[in-house]
C-alpha cells in the first residue's frame, strides 16, 4: 500500500475504531454492570431499582453510543463535517466517563456488598475510545 491509498483511508480507520467504541458502549447496557447485595444487576436491570437518576446512567450511556456511532459513520463520509462530527464525539466520550464515575460513586454508597461487573468497565472503555478517535476524527 502507498502512502497516498493509507492516508486516504485513515479517516476511514479511525472512524471504524470509533464506530467499535460507541458499539461497547451499547453493549454495555446489557451485561452485568455490577452485583450488589448478593444481586447482579444489568444496565437494562438498573431501570426497576428504587433510585434516583443513577438507575439511568447505562441508558444514557449506550444513548451516548448510539449518537455517537451515528457521528462516527458521518464523519467517515468525507463531507467536510468530519471536524465538528469528531469534536461533538469527544464530548460524548466525556460524557460518558463522567456518568460511569458518578455511578462507580452512587453504587459504592448503594450497596454494602459490591462488585463491578463487565458493562461499567465497558462503557468506561467506550468513552475513552470515544473520546480518543472523536478527537483523531476531528483532526484529519
């Protein structure tokens, strides 16, 4: 491959990544997100909690991931978006990092006996892949 092909189809790689991490994170809303009090608790389990606006944070973040992969996918189309497509991506990454800590919080102080589960870990990995690629995306 010349270097002319590789640099014509970096946006396309990165936006591939990007795509994968905003998948992880819509992944995430269905597996364990964490057991407390002997429970193991999905984000989609979550909803049917007594809480406050924590038992939302995994909708919200595989939302994040639906919007971002949508952004993702455009920024690869070359329209000249592709800067503020990546930027608002970033920010959804940020987003998502910020919800997970404030659920990492709410649940340590929820539940006495606590395990986190793969869905937290993973939705934390989409925002950083997120936040990450949006801003490769944006700088191409």
């Amino acid at each position: 491959m010349d270097s002319a092909s590789m640099s014509k189809n970096t946006p396309y790689i990165w936006g591939i990544i990007g795509i994968i991490g905003a998948l992880i994170g819509i992944v995430a809303i269905a597996v364990n997100w964490f057991t407390g009090n002997g429970t193991d608790y999905t984000g989609i389990d979550l909803i049917d909690y007594d809480g406050d606006f924590q038992i939302y944070i995994p909708v919200i973040i595989a939302v994040l991931g639906v919007l971002s992969l949508i952004l993702f996918a455009v920024g690869m189309t070359g329209n000249g978006s592709r800067k503020n497509v990546g930027y608002i991506s970033a920010i959804f990454g940020i987003i998502a990092i910020i919800l997970a800590v404030v659920s990492y919080m709410w649940a340590g102080d929820e539940f006495a006996d606590l395990s986190y589960g793969v869905g937290f870990y993973l939705a934390v990995i989409s925002g950083v892949i997120t936040f990450i690629f949006g801003i490769i995306q944006s700088r191409l």
